[in-house]
C-alpha cells in the first residue's frame, strides 16, 4: 500500500485539519487545504472519503506541539483519553468515547487498540511510546471490530513509521530543557544495494524528577527511557516490497508512587508539592519491551495486492506500588509481570473500478504471567499480614474477517463487512495469606537478610480455560453530495474478550473460577466529511449513539478481618452519546485557525454491585463531558526562503471521574495553555524551536486510588516545563 509524506515548505504550515493534523502546501495564489492520506480501513485512502471519524497527526505536528509520547495527543483528538497509569511511567491508560480499561494487571485486556505498523500491542505496559521516527500517527473513534478485531471496542491508535526510499538521510535530533530534560535522537537509513534499504533510529530521553521522595531524596516523576529500532527493507521488483524491523525500549525511570491527599487521616504531615511522596518503599522500577516483523507486500495485479505481518514482541516489568503513600508498610505492592505475543495476519486488498474489498485472516497466541504481594496487616492489627497473587493466562485467538465497499450509483456507496473470531483462554490463579512481611518469592529479591513471611494458609488455586466466540458486523453507506462534502451512516460493533481475574479471591467469592464474559458495544455513527471555501476551510463531523453491554467491573475492597477481595463481574450496562467536530481554516497564506470538539453524554443503565442495581450512583471513568482545542498557527517567511512559524494551542477538559465512583481523587475542569516557536532553515535542512507546556502551570490529576478512604492518593500531570528543540537533516 502506499504511504503519503508530508514535509513543511516554504509558505506552507503544518495544520490541525478536520481529523488530520497534517502539513499543508500553500501558494501565494491559492492556499487550500492538502489532501490527507490514512490508512484508517487498512487501505490508503484519502481521510476526506473515509466514513470512519480519524484523527492523523504528521511528524511535523508532533514536533510542533512538543508531542514526546502518545499521552500528549489526546488534546488533538476529540474524546480521547490517554495517559499514563496510576503508579506507573510507561503503561498507558487509554479511553476514547467512554470506553477503555484502567486495570493494567495481566489478564485483563484494553478497550482501546494500540498498533505500531499494523502489529497488534495485547498488553498496556510499555505502550507510552516516545515519540521516534514516525511518519504519523492516527487515531481512530468508534468501534473497530471488523477490521482491527477485538479490544477495539472504544477506538484504535496506529503508530506508523516512515518507509525508506530515494536518497540516503541522517538527522539528529536533540531537547534542552526544564528538570534537566535532555533528549538525544538518531535517525536514518542508506540504500546499501540496489533496491535494499537499512534504517534506524535510537534515542535517549532523561529527565529529573518534578517531585522527590521526602525519605529518601529520589526523584518522583523523572524519566530514564533508551530506545532503539533497526530496519531492513527490500524491493527486489516494483511490485513485491519486505521489512524486517526490530525494536527495544527500557525505561529505568523511577517507581512513581503517589501524593498523599488525607495525610491527616494516618497521622502524617501534609507534603509541599504532589508530586513529592514519603513512600517506604525502596524498590527499584525497570520496563522492557521489544519486538521484531516481518512484512510483505506483494502486488499481484493492478487490482489485487497480498499483504503477510508475522510478529512477536515481549515484554518485562519490575516495579513498585505503594498504595498509602506513607513511612509504613500498610499497603505495600512489589510485583512483576513477563508477557509474549505471536500475531500472524494475512491480508488480500481488491480494488475494482466501482468496488474494493479488504480481507483477512489473523492469529494471536500470547500469554502474560506475573505476581505481586499485597502487604497488608499492619494496617489491621501490626501483625504484619501479607496476600501473595500469582497466576498466568494464556491467549489464543483466531479470526477471519472482510470489508466491502460497493459504489452502487455515482454518488452512494454501500459498505458491508464482518468478523468472526474465536478466542480461548487457559488461566492459572493463585492467592495465599503469609504471616509477616513479603512472602518467599518477594522477600530476598530486595533485602537479602530479610526473613520470609510464613504461610497461613490458601484462598485460591485453580486451573480453568474456556472459549468464546463473537462475530462483529459493520454496515455503513454514504453519499457524495458534490466534490467538496460526503455523509455517511454506518453501524458498526466491537467487543473486548472475557477472561479470569487474577486478583480472584475464591474464598469469598467461589464464583471467580468460572472467569468473567466479553463485553460489547455496538455504535450508530453519522457524520459529515466537507472542504468548503475553495478548500480554504475543512469541517468534518460526527454524531454517534452506543449500546455498551456486559461491562467487566472490577470491584476491590479492604477486609475488615484483614486483606482484599477482587471479583470481576459483568455488572454493567451503558448508553453513550455524543457529537465530535474538526475544523481547519486557512484564514490567510500565513494564518490557519484550528478547532476540535468534543461532546459526550453517557449513563449506566444497570451496574450490579454487591446484588444492588447503583446505576444512579456510578458515572463513566476517564470520560469528561466536554473536550475542546483551538490553535493557531502562523508562518512568518523571509527573504532568505527560511520561515519561522508559531503555535499556540488552548485544550479544555471538563470535570473528570477517575474511577466510575464519585470520588475526592476526581479531577475538576482544567485548561492548559501550550506555545511553541520553531525556525525552519531555507533548505529546510535544521530546524530550532522552543516548546512551552502548561504555561499557567496548571495542577491537574490524571490517576489516583481510594480505598474506602482509608488510602486516597493522587497522580498528577506535569507541570510547567520549556525546551529548546533542534534538528538537523544531513
């Protein structure tokens, strides 16, 4: 398939378009908008004729606006929630039209579909990606279970990176910046024999913490990232193209632990800043993951290519969570987790002259393991209480699948497509209660000296596998009004895959063997795609409704006998509705005007909790009621043919829910304020900038725990932060 490349020329601007934050070619004659191409149905398509709503975001956008990870794009999209995890830098919480999963633990799947090049992400650690070489990155709203499978039920993020072609390039990179940030890049790729291209990129991304633990002086909040990617692309003829990439990250960043918000309530003195702690814990953090492709695209006829991804990525997380916050060890949580994924998808892509077919057959086996304890009792009696969790689940999951566009008049197109997939699931749980600190599998990993905690007895131990199978239809149809505006209608479903609860507490709840159901939606969308104005102005659209059925809730509490109970239950059911607007304007040459909005309504129909319908009670997590954005962009040329362009961007969220409970953790509405001024060279050879981020140095939280009120910590945002960028193109 081919790829579009956008680059920023002179008297040109890199925009937020309707859906596509991409640059645009501008002339002194006529300044319209530049056609943006996406990959959103698994085709190139121009965005304009995609009946999907799709966010695209260019390299040159990311720069622009200072984006280092994919948590910094949800102020682009509308709707969308991404963010880093409570307790966590690089495992990504990710929501988008109310629905995701907040839970990162092993076993439980994400609501929200994270790619990189068409490689499915199954696990959320590690799914912060900086930002490294990228050619773009899409965002997808809605459900997206025909194409993209299952665990796509809220929407879909690509991460896409650049193809090597023409002529060899070496660019370097580097940020100067608030808490000691200094951030090194390396990217390029030569052509070492006719037709055989190799490419890589590594980067190096630090920064001190903006906080600090008061016991011991660590950083809080700081960033120790190394990433690298190395490709090797061939194309021995015009119509058969393969790469072979492979990629490593390593985050050493400190364990974030949280700011304790009722430190009166434990009898600890309140901290000066949130991102500082007092926590005990003296634990270490480290994240690894990597992966390697195999891609390969064979054009079989001027209508028919035949596309093969054969993958496998792991992942290993050693951390720790100090839910208390505090100088005592009252609820305490070293863990680790390991996970593994082979994915092979074989794809055949029809184009005709008034219908084109996209199909295909995947496969998934993964598996993830991991374990934690859960010190506890000296918040009981000072005993001195440990519960030990440990379990694995193994995945495996086949699918078929077919989208059909039918262009049946000049102006009206019918879609049709279907899923069909099979998902089976064996898990291994384990819980057991110690008598002490840390059990036998935790206690010499960090102190050598120290004596393991004695076994009191078992709560759950069992085997059990089970198979679920779900077909996904999409049914859409729209209609080109006139060469500047098409509408469209479309039906479309999604599910996210059931499975068992490692945290499952079968003493309590005998139940938690049998595992928990897949939980579904299916969505209405209308929308409208328009250039108006000479496509001097872009205005997309989009109005959807949503059935959201079988919701997996997670429901922890403390025992007051000592210890925690988990159960996960298909307790909920949820009505979402809401409208999504993307607009450009080209006011001037040099002056472009940019709005995204987002409104969303949504209400529980039934949750259960303890035999109790509280739906009246509960609201949608992660999911403020309104998002917006306005940015302008100005380009200033000079006579030289070197141009420098400036960006302010205004992003609102309004009241946000941090878990679907009312909570004293939640977050009120927030506005942040970003500007950055880059200097583009004539030749466009290097470029120099300077990124300011929440300029009115907003405190907002993105994350936190409460637990009955007994621990209520929070997660912040960052603060107040400039750098300076450079970039250098050899």
């Amino acid at each position: 398939m081919s790829s579009h490349k956008f680059h920023v020329r002179p008297l040109a601007l890199t925009i937020a378009v309707a859906g596509g934050f991409l640059s645009t070619s501008l002339s002194a004659e006529e300044f319209a908008l530049e056609e943006i191409v996406v990959t959103a149905q698994k085709r190139a398509q121009s965005m304009q004729e995609v009946p999907v709503a799709v966010t695209a975001i260019s390299e040159d956008q990311l720069m622009q606006n200072g984006i280092s990870d994919l948590t910094d794009i949800q102020k682009l999209s509308p709707n969308t929630t991404l963010q880093q995890s409570r307790g966590t830098n690089s495992t990504l919480t990710a929501f988008i039209r109310g629905i995701g999963q907040q839970d990162p633990l092993w076993g439980f799947e994400p609501g929200v579909g994270i790619y990189v090049d068409d490689v499915y992400i199954g696990r959320p650690q590690g799914a912060v990606m900086d930002i490294l070489d990228v050619e773009r990155v899409e965002v997808l709203r809605g459900p997206q279970g025909t194409l993209y499978g299952k665990n796509t039920i809220g929407g879909a993020v690509k991460y896409v990176t650049k193809k090597m072609a023409g002529e060899n390039r070496l660019t370097m990179s580097g940020a100067l910046g608030s808490y000691n940030q200094q951030d090194v890049k390396v990217a390029g790729s030569a052509e070492i024999a006719d037709g055989v291209y190799f490419g890589g990129a590594i980067a190096s991304f630090q920064r001190d913490g903006y906080g600090e633990n008061v016991l011991t002086g660590k950083d809080q909040y700081d960033k120790d990232v190394l990433s690298g990617r190395v490709a090797l692309e061939i194309e021995p003829t015009e119509k058969l193209w393969i790469r072979l990439a492979a990629d490593q990250t390593v985050d050493k960043s400190s364990p974030k632990h949280g700011y304790r918000m009722n430190p009166d309530l434990m009898g600890v003195a309140p901290l000066d800043s949130v991102y500082d702690t007092e926590s005990n814990m003296l634990h270490e953090n480290r994240v690894e993951s990597s992966g390697a492709s195999l891609t390969a695209e064979w054009q079989m006829s001027e209508s028919v290519i035949l596309k093969s991804t054969t993958a496998y990525r792991e992942g290993e997380t050693e951390t720790a969570i100090d839910f208390d916050s505090v100088n005592r060890p009252d609820f305490d949580v070293p863990a680790f987790y390991k996970d593994d994924q082979t994915t092979q998808e074989f794809q055949l892509i029809w184009e005709g002259d008034n219908a084109n077919l996209v199909s295909g057959l995947y496969y998934y086996a993964g598996s993830a393991e991991g374990a934690f304890d859960a010190v506890l009792g000296y918040l009981f009696a000072g005993a001195g209480l440990t519960q030990q969790v440990a379990g694995s689940v193994d995945t495996t999951s086949l699918s078929a699948y077919a989208h059909y566009d039918w262009q049946f008049a000049s102006d009206w197109t019918l879609s049709l497509g279907g899923r069909y997939t099979q998902d089976k699931k064996e898990a291994d749980v384990y819980k057991a209660n110690f008598l002490g600190k840390y059990s036998p599998l935790f206690a010499g990993k960090y102190n050598p000296d120290q004596s393991p905690a004695v076994f009191l007895s078992t709560l759950t131990d069992y085997e059990n596998d089970d198979t679920w199978s779900e077909f996904t239809p999409h049914i859409g149809i729209d209609y080109t009004i006139n060469e500047n505006a098409m509408v469209y209608l479309t039906y479309s479903t999604g599910f996210k895959s059931g499975g068992f609860d490692m945290r499952g507490d079968a003493s309590t709840l005998p139940s938690t063997v049998e595992g928990f159901d897949p939980e579904t939606v299916a969505s209405f969308e209308a929308g409208i795609k328009s250039e108006l104005f000479n496509n001097r102005l872009r205005l997309n659209a989009a109005a959807f409704y949503a059935d959201y059925t079988d919701m997996q809730v997670t429901v922890q509490t403390l025992n007051p006998g000592g210890g925690f109970s988990s159960a996960v239950l298909n307790a909920g059911e949820a009505k979402i509705q809401g409208f999504e607007l993307e607009g450009s304007l080209a006011i001037t040459e040099n002056l472009r005007a940019n709005l995204t909005l987002g409104v969303i309504d949504t209400e529980f129909v039934e949750f259960i909790s303890g035999g109790v319908d509280v739906s009246d009670d509960v609201d949608m997590q992660n999911t403020p009621d309104t998002t917006a954005m306005f940015q302008l962009n100005y380009s200033l040329p000079m006579s030289s043919g070197a141009r420098f362009v400036i960006n302010p961007t205004v992003a609102y969220r309004s009241d946000t829910q941090i878990f679907e409970r009312p909570s004293v953790i939640d977050q009120e509405a927030y506005t942040l304020v970003d500007i950055s001024a880059t200097y583009y060279s004539a030749d466009d050879a290097w470029t120099v900038g300077l990124i300011g981020k929440n300029l009115t140095d907003e405190e907002y939280r993105i994350a936190g725990y409460n637990f009955g009120g007994a621990f209520v910590t929070g997660f912040y945002g960052a603060p107040r932060t400039l750098a300076v960028v450079a970039n250098y193109n050899f």
